[in-house]
C-alpha cells in the first residue's frame, strides 16, 4: 500500500517549519545562472496508486492520488533544475537552495493526467509533466532580473508604494500552498489511523466529515496553483476564473489573488474598489498578505478614503502576526508620523525586527537612520 507523503509538496520535503518562512530576499539572493549547459525537453512519468480508506469516494481519492503524483514529478524537474544551477552565496552566506528552486519551479511547470483507473478500491493515477530546463531556468532568471528592478522602482518612488509584481505574489502563495498541502496530508493521514480504529457510528461520521474538509483544502489549494499558473503563463482571464472558484469558496488565499487581479487589471477590468472589498474580506479571515495590502490602499486612498490610521492598525495586524514587510510598513509609519505620533525610537525597532528576518528595506532604512 502506498503510504501518504505527508511531508512533501510541490518537490519540497516539509521537514522545519521554518523553511516555510521564506522571505523575498532569501529567495532572490544573489542567484547566477551562468554556465548552464545545454538542455533539451525531459519528459517524466509516474504512476500512483492510492489504495482507499471506507472515507473516500472516487472524487477524494483522486484529489490525493493527483497531489501525491504530481509532487513525485516536481520533485524530480526540481531536482534536475537544482543540479544545473551555479550557486554563489551572498555576503552575508545566504544562497538559494534546492528547496527554494524547487518551489519557483512548481510554478513554472504543468502536470498533464495520462490514464486514471478507480475500482472502488484503490485509484491509479499515471502522469507526465514535460519541461525543458534550460526553459525553466531562464523563466526563474527573468523571475529575478524582474524582482530586483521593481525594488530599485519602489524604493525610488517611495518605500510605502507597493511592490506589484506578480512574481513576488507567486512566489509567495507557493510557498503558503505547499504548507497548506502538506498540513492537509498530514491530518488526512492521522484522519484514516482513526477511522481504522472501531469507534461508534456518531463518532466514525465526524471524522469522515473531518477527512472531507482536509480533501476540500487540497482541492482548493489545486484551484489557487492552477491560477498561479496561469498567471505566470500569462493566460490571465484562466487565472482569473480559479481565483474566483476559491474565493467563491470562502477562502482567504483566493481573495487575495483575485484583488491583486482587479487592482492590477490582469484578467478583469481594473477596479480599486473590488481589490478593496476582496483584500479587505481576506483580511478579515486573516489572511496576512491582504492585510498589508489593505492597509496600503488605506495609506495611498485606492479604492477607500485615505486613512493613516486604519493603514496602521492593519499593518500591526501583520507586523504581529510575524510578517516581516508588514512590520517595515509599520516602521515607516511610526519614522513619519503618519497615523501614529513620530516615534524614531519605535520606527528603529521594527526595522529591527524586519531586518531580523531579511528585509531589505528594513535594513536600508536602519542603514539611513544610522543603525
């Protein structure tokens, strides 16, 4: 029988909590991808079996069987692209690992279904996912090429203008699906040790709708990467329409995606106020991306009435959730006094605490400031 990996997703092993806590900069750090030899389009199959629990139906076991399969396959695209790239660390020792090419790759590739075969007892998934490496290394290199200009552009027009660049935003969410998939697994997993135990007919129907609301985070997590995806192929009105599904499902994640959508007029219409309404909404459910973006349509007056305080009030909100660009914001607020009374010695210290976690701009406003 095929055991769940519930320590795996999108080519990455779950193994510290703390890799999931990948900031920008960590991710970007000084990467060339020069002297790569030359590459030709790989092709890799796989084949999964999952063998059913008395909780799956045909439509659970093939959510899981697509999870398992597809994170095989990008685990080895992943890997291939890892063995090809020349790392340099930066001055400070920090470079981009396998596990961070990995994750941008998950982004990069699709996974096409060959044959599906369900019994009623165990369902066997077969899969290809086609990549050149060379392809994906010059995506995950304009990736980088893209990222360092918009820095050098935000911080010219100012250090609360937002950074728009959808890359970040993949980025991001990629690494926030691989911990939602594999928090998933893991509880799917614990779920079906349950239900193999005897329990009473009440208590053996809480834990299958248990076990159905984990396969339906796994399902909308698959919603929000085929987005990504689409995003990052530029096929932006497909992107809109998984967006719209896992918002239209009540979560956060898509809320979010779908307003940078409308705030950037990708796929829709541009309309400031829908991005307001939706980050708002996000925010609410604590989604901590949406809460920085609500607070900075708040500082700039897009899409709601300028409002430094409630700007600030929701970049505690992120700062205090351990967000390292919410704690910036909230630093820059505090070293100009919009919102808050100017506090030079409170600015200092959530820069500080921004710093502490790779912020860039944390650090160039230490720097600045003398510190």
């Amino acid at each position: 029988m095929n055991q769940l990996k519930s320590k795996h997703f999108c080519g990455v092993r779950f193994a510290n909590p703390k890799i999931l806590q990948l900031s920008i900069y960590f991710i970007f750090a000084l990467i060339s991808f020069s002297n790569i030899a030359a590459a030709v389009e790989e092709t890799y199959i796989r084949t999964y079996t999952y063998q059913a629990s008395e909780a799956d139906s045909k439509l659970t076991a093939r959510t899981i069987s697509l999870q398992e399969v597809k994170t095989e396959l990008l685990s080895e695209l992943g890997t291939h692209v890892s063995s090809l790239v020349k790392q340099k660390s930066s001055s400070d020792g920090k470079q981009m690992g396998s596990i961070e090419i990995e994750t941008l790759t998950a982004g990069i590739s699709k996974v096409e279904i060959l044959d599906e075969k369900w019994d009623g007892v165990s369902y066997v998934l077969k899969a290809q996912l086609k990549a050149d490496p060379d392809d994906v290394l010059k995506s995950l290199n304009k990736m980088v090429n893209e990222k360092q200009k918009e820095e050098e552009i935000s911080q010219l027009n100012g250090d609360l203008s937002k950074i728009q660049n959808e890359n970040n935003s993949i980025v991001e969410s990629l690494t926030e699906s691989r911990k939602e998939a594999a928090e998933a697994l893991e509880e799917i997993a614990r779920l079906r040790k349950q239900l193999a135990e005897k329990h009473s007919d009440k208590d053996t129907q809480t834990l299958k709708v248990q076990y159905q609301h984990q396969v339906d985070r796994l399902t909308i997590n698959e919603w929000l990467n085929s987005g990504l995806n689409e995003r990052n192929a530029g096929n932006n009105v497909q992107a809109v329409n998984w967006f719209r599904k896992a918002a239209d499902a009540g979560n956060p994640r898509g809320m979010t995606q779908l307003g940078i959508m409308y705030e950037q007029g990708k796929g829709v219409t541009k309309d400031a106020n829908e991005a307001f309404r939706l980050f708002h909404k996000g925010a609410e459910a604590g989604n901590v991306r949406s809460m920085i973006e609500v607070g900075i349509l708040y500082a700039h007056g897009k899409g709601v009435t300028e409002n430094d305080i409630e700007a600030v009030s929701w970049f505690r909100k992120a700062a205090d959730a351990g967000n390292a660009r919410g704690m910036t914001q909230l630093g820059i607020m505090y070293a100009r006094g919009k919102g808050v009374e100017k506090n030079k010695s409170e600015a200092v210290n959530w820069f500080r605490k921004a710093a502490a976690l790779g912020n860039k701009f944390a650090q160039k406003h230490l720097k600045k400031m003398g510190y």
